[in-house]
C-alpha cells in the first residue's frame, strides 16, 4: 500500500518537532536483559516535557494547517490526556487557546496538567468517544480548529520517535508498541518501510479494549460497547479506518495483553529501569514478556510511549495489585 508520507516529509517536520521536544533516550538495560535473557532496548517518550509521545504530534498538525490556512481561533480535541497535554502545549507556543473534552472520571492528574498549560477544560462523557461528540459540536459551533487523534500529519509528528529509534537501532528484530487510536504503532510502521528495514513490528491492545485485534482479525472495523481498562492511553472503542489498514498491511499479528500483566509490567520498568509507566507506557513491556522464550539472541524494542500514571493507580500498582475501574 502506498506510504502515508515520504522520509523527506518527516525529516522537514523535525525541526517543527524540536521546537518542543528534544531526541529522546533508548536504553538498553542491564536488569531488563538479566529478567529475560535476550536484549531489550526502551525508547523512552515518557522523557518529553509532557511525559509522554503525544508531545510530537498537535504542534505537527496544528503548523501545518496554519501554513495552509491561517490562524484558526483556537484549538479543540477530546482527550484521556496525553493528547491533549500535547495539543495544549502547541497552542501555548503558538499563541492559540486551546479547549480540551475529556470523559468523567478522567485522571485528575492529567487533567491538571493539560490545565497547567493553560487549557480550557470540559469534563463530558461517559468515555472517550463521546467527548470527541462534544469536541466536534464545540469545534462546529466557536470555529475552533478540531485537532484529531488520528491524522496523516498527528502520524508524521508521532513518527520522529520512529525515525531516531530506527536510526540508532537499525538492528531490532522486533518492537511492541501499544495502540490508542493507532498514531504512534503507524508511524513505526511507515518508518520501518521507509527505511528498508526488516523488524517485526507488534502493535498492543489490553483485553479490556481490544477494538483493533476483533478489527484486525475481521478484516474490518469492530466496534465495542466499553473499552474500561485503567491503561487510559488505550481505551479505544472505535477503530480509524486508515489506521487499521496500515496496521493490516504492516504487522502480522496484535497482541493482547491483560490488566495485570500491565500493572506486572509497571512494576517490573520501575525495579529495573527506574522508570515509571502509565499501563499504555508498559503494555509494550508486557507483551514482550508473553514472547520472551521465543527472543533469544534477538533484540526487541519497546516503546515506553507515556509516564503519566494517576496516583492512585500508581500506588495501587506499587502495592502489588491490579488498578480495578
């Protein structure tokens, strides 16, 4: 299938992504290899200044649209909070407001911060899909500018973490990631076919929202009644087309992982690397874990795509248990 964009595009958006957010670090740890006996190394997203890889991406969309069209009023998402974090940090820099919907019951900790950054918050809906409902209407009715989880230009931000992952190990065998809406398992995979290389990539979804593995297996978009997982970032009920088909076309397989292998994984990143792990940001670490017989002598990749675990969750996983929603 035809790439989403070219390798000269992204490069021409990296130094629109640097005005936020710096190369971030992949380590190979030590600990990490003595638990599973192969070489596991962790691009770490949750070191950009929002904690998480989200940051790469509104300030992409949001510029490119300036350049096309001008200055919108504002900006408006619906958001668990990483992305909207990173669509509030874009419109600071850009001199934009910004309004952000997240569901009820959202992480207080994530909606402080998007807060902090100067967003306007509104609190609608029972989950994600039904904020970006009332995102749209507010989009429709203030002349904001509506800025998508999901886009050819929300992608190339995401996909710079791709670019410097692969050009610094451009010998991976394999790398999990974790799939939201699908922005950053895409962006590994259009880089990986940019660059010639052969990985495996294995995107992840949790048992609790496995929308894009009953897409996958069906050959086309299902859709789900709930997606109640306490890894936030994942909780995704309804597929994007373009997304699935990338991720059909790219991958041969999505893996399932449960809570509490996601919460085992949290607390596995911390013993190890010293990292803390929202369940999106370990749910790469937990499948790795489900295939690790099978990766000796090879090297795998994870992406540690956020850091911004609620508190609540964070003791209750620290504890030893399983965050329950």
């Amino acid at each position: 299938m035809k790439s989403l964009f070219t390798l000269e595009e992204l490069d021409a958006v990296l130094p629109i992504v640097r005005q936020i957010v710096p190369e971030t670090p992949s380590y190979t740890w030590p600990l990490l290899q003595e638990r599973f006996g192969l070489e596991v190394v962790v691009k770490h997203e949750n070191h950009t200044p929002i904690g998480a890889f989200k940051a790469r991406s509104s300030i992409v969309y949001i510029q490119e649209h300036i350049e096309a069209h001008g200055k919108p009023e504002g900006v408006v998402s619906a958001t668990r909070g990483n992305h909207g974090q990173s669509m509030a940090l874009a419109a600071r820099l850009l001199g934009l407001p910004a309004k952000i919907v997240v569901p009820e019951g959202n992480a207080e900790g994530k909606n402080r911060a998007m807060q902090a950054f100067g967003a306007d918050l509104v609190i609608d809906g029972r989950d994600f899909d039904v904020s970006k409902l009332t995102a749209q209407k507010i989009a429709e009715e203030s002349g904001f500018l509506m800025v998508p989880s999901f886009h050819k230009n929300i992608v190339l931000g995401v996909a710079t973490y791709a670019l410097e992952f692969f050009r610094a190990h451009p010998d991976l065998d394999v790398v999990y990631v974790p799939v939201g809406m699908g922005s950053g398992a895409c962006g590994l995979i259009t880089v990986r076919d940019l660059l010639g290389l052969k990985t495996e990539i294995v995107p992840v979804v949790t048992e609790k929202a496995p929308a894009y593995r009953l897409s996958f297996d069906a050959g086309k978009i299902i859709t789900t009644e709930t997606a109640g997982t306490f890894a936030d970032g994942m909780a995704c009920r309804e597929p994007v087309q373009e997304a699935l088909d990338i991720l059909t076309s790219g991958a041969n397989r999505i893996a399932t992982v449960s809570e509490c292998e996601v919460a085992d994984a949290i607390r596995v990143l911390y013993a190890d690397t010293h990292n803390l792990a929202e369940g999106a940001g370990a749910a790469a670490l937990a499948a790795m874990t489900q295939d690790a017989a099978n990766l000796k002598d090879k090297k795998a990749g994870v992406i540690l795509t956020g850091g911004n675990l609620d508190e609540k969750a964070m003791q209750t996983v620290l504890s030893g248990e399983t965050p329950v929603l």
